[in-house]
C-alpha cells in the first residue's frame, strides 16, 4: 500500500516540473501560415487601401462643392434675371399709371350743338336773338392757350365755309373751364322770320389747345342743324335752347383722327 502510494506521487513529481515548459512551449508556438509572403502582401494592400480612402473621399467632397458653387450661381442669375424684369414691370406699371392720370384729369374740347338764346324781353319791338356754336370742355381741368375759328351761318354749306388747312385762318384765343362751354361764331338777328323760313343752321371750326400738362391738342367739327319750333316772341330772356345737330361726313375729329400732322396743327 504504502509502496503504491510512494509510485504515484513519484510519478507526480516527475511531470510537475514539465507542465510550465509546455505551456511555455504552446505560447511561443507561431500560428500556422504566419510566415507565409501571402499574408505579408495582403496586409501591406490593406494598409494601402486604407491610406488611399481619405484621398478618394476628399475628391468626392470636392466634386460636390464644384456643382454646389455651379448651382448656386445658376440660381444667382436666375435671381437677377427675374429682379429686373419685375422692376421692368414695375416700370411700365407706373408709366401706364401716369399716362392713365393725364388722360382722367386733362381737358377735351368738342363741339356738337347750337345754342338759342335773348337777352330782351318777350314784350321788347324787335327782339333780337344770338346764336353760336357750342365749344364745351367735358374734361376735369381748364383749357391753356385755347385757340379758335369758328363760322356759323343759317344755310349753306359748312364744310365749305372753311378753308380747313389754309395757315393764314385767324383764330380767336379763350380759355374753357371745366365741364364749362364757350360760344363761338356768335350771329345776331331780329329777324326770326328768316329762322323760320330756313330753319337750317349750320356750323364749322378749329380748336386749337393745350391741356395742363402742356400736351398739345386739336379738334375739328362740322355740322348743320333745324331750328326746332319755337315761339320766339315769348320765349323767356336769357334761358338757352340746345338745339342738337346732324355731323357732315368730314371734320369731326380729335388729335391723330385728324392726319397725321395734326401735332404739327395743332402747335402752329
């Protein structure tokens, strides 16, 4: 018994001192292949790669900023472009503007009417009777520098009562407030009979004027009218008659309607 037990632990002893020596051993073991050239150029190509990523990266990085700066300057000339035509629009919009207030507040002269009218006295012997043409001024402001030839006559002709382009007419200068009206080729007669008789008056002229922007204008008008029935005897002192005309086929005509020199007129 004794004998046995003494083997054993004879045998322990033995391999005891063994036990670091292979552990030893194991540890400095090498692992397989890592000798090999293989493994050695597969971790120099890593080391490489890895190296050559920031490059790529930061060429990329410069790609991008390239087309960002592209974009941006595109969108910049976008941004221009519409910045002038807005202030192109801007423009007109305010031309358009003033032009539209100057047309709104000048004045426009015309003439399409005959006025009737007594300053005597229905009782009075020989009672006399004015007529003229109505010059009127529909516009919201005064006339400037109003210059006009009118001819009124009963019967005849009145396109031909006025040498229309002759340079020598004489004119008669006024001046029309607004919505206002004036008189011109004013005619006195006692003679109401001869109205009757005829019953046909008949008007022609040239106004020539400026409005308070210093546009100048010109208007031209021609007609002829029938003396309504009216009992002239006793009719009262100073209220007008209207009486309403019928155009001639020419000389009814504002600004440019009247050719093309009608600047030329209308500043002489």
């Amino acid at each position: 018994m004794n004998r046995r037990t003494g083997k054993r632990r004879g045998r322990v002893a033995n391999h005891e001192p063994n036990a670091p020596n292979n552990i030893t051993d194991l540890a400095s073991q090498k692992a397989p292949g890592s000798d090999k050239p293989g493994s050695k150029a597969t971790s120099s190509r890593s080391e490489e790669h890895e190296s050559k990523l920031p490059a790529k990266n930061g060429k990329s990085y410069a790609n991008d900023k390239h087309w960002i700066d592209y974009a941006t300057a595109v969108f910049a000339f976008i941004a221009t472009i519409a910045a002038g035509v807005a202030a192109i629009f801007t423009g007109l919009q305010v031309s358009i503007g003033s032009d539209t207030e100057k047309r709104q507040l000048r004045a426009y002269v015309m003439s399409n009417a005959i006025q009737l009218i007594s300053n005597s006295q229905p009782a009075d012997i020989g009672r006399s009777w004015s007529a003229s043409a109505l010059i009127e001024n529909t516009g919201e402001t005064p006339t400037r520098n109003l210059r006009q030839h009118t001819r009124l006559a009963i019967g005849g002709d009145p396109e031909a009562a006025i040498a229309w382009t002759d340079k020598k007419l004489e004119f008669v200068h006024n001046i029309i407030g607004p919505k206002s009206a004036g008189a011109g080729g004013i005619f006195t007669t006692t003679d109401m009979q001869q109205l009757r008789d005829k019953s046909l008056l008949t008007a022609a002229g040239i106004v020539k004027y400026e409005d308070i922007f210093g546009r100048p204008h010109i208007t031209e008008f021609c007609y002829h009218a029938r003396v309504p029935a009216v009992d002239f005897a006793h009719f009262p002192i100073g209220q007008p008659i209207r009486v309403y005309t019928a155009l001639c086929e020419r000389h009814n005509c504002a600004d440019d309607e009247c050719g093309t020199d009608w600047e030329q007129r209308a500043e002489e």
